[in-house]
C-alpha cells in the first residue's frame, strides 16, 4: 500500500476546486497529474483517497470526478450564473453554496421538485432574494453518501 503525502493530497483537493472556480469543470486526473508533476496513476490515487475521505465524489468505477461540493460536474437541475460563468450545482443548497464559496453576486435558475415551475434567485453582497421559496431534503444529512447521485 503507498503512503499517502497529506500536504500533496490537499493541494489537489485546492487545485480541483480552483478548476472548477476557473473553468466551470474539474480536471481530469491527466490535467492534475501534468500540474503536479505526477504520474496519472499517482493522481488516480489521490483521487480515490479524497472520494474515500469524502473530500470529492467520482464517478462509480472511474477517477471522473462527478462533485466536489458545491459544484457538479454534470448538468442538474440546479445552474448558478456567477463571474462570467455557467456552475452546475448538486441541489438547491448547493446552488447557494456556489456564491457563498466565490464570494459572488449569482442568479440561479433552477425548477420546483413539485410542479417544474422555474425559479429565480439572486444573491446580491450575500443576500438571497426570493419569494418565498424552500429547501426540502428528502434524507437526513446522515443518509446523503448511502447515495449521493440521488440526494
């Protein structure tokens, strides 16, 4: 079993999110592996280590990464406009979670679960305005990794 270097497994967890902060997606393991210097088998390991300790999600069976909270890395329901870019996020917390991490100004546009209506949101120098709108979890916080995808 390889020792895992923490201090390298941790700026690929900050390289992956200042991916995704520029570019709207997340590297690829060849992306991380040529910024580090690495081998991609070395950046495949470091993947599977921060989506066994929670820190990103892959996709089943790959070293894609699906999220790394807030962001998503596949279209949703959920699409946040901030700095000049399009964010897919995750869920309607997550969606927020995107301005809160930029420290950005947003419109998100996303539909009601309930009826498909759109909704709109913006946050505006940290505030939300809305009209009226909530956040329904169907899984307690506890229950979320049984199956992230679906949560």
């Amino acid at each position: 079993m390889m020792t895992i270097d923490e201090t390298l497994l941790w700026d690929v967890r900050f390289f992956i999110y200042q991916h995704f902060v520029s570019t709207a997606r997340p590297p690829s393991v060849d992306e991380t592996a040529d910024h580090f210097l690495i081998s991609a088998g070395q950046a495949a390991m470091l993947y599977q280590e921060l989506g066994r300790r929670h820190a990103i999600f892959l996709d089943p069976e790959t070293q894609v990464i699906r999220m790394a909270n807030p962001f998503s890395a596949v279209p949703t329901a959920f699409q946040v406009h901030a700095q000049g870019n399009i964010y897919w996020a995750n869920c309607g917390w997550d969606a927020l979670g995107i301005p809160a991490a930029l420290h950005s100004d947003a419109t998100i546009q996303a539909s009601c679960a309930e009826n498909g209506q759109p909704i709109t949101l913006t946050v505006q120098n940290g505030r939300v305005t809305h009209h009226g709108e909530r956040i329904h979890f169907l899984l307690p916080f506890s229950r979320w990794y049984d199956d992230l995808i679906l949560t």
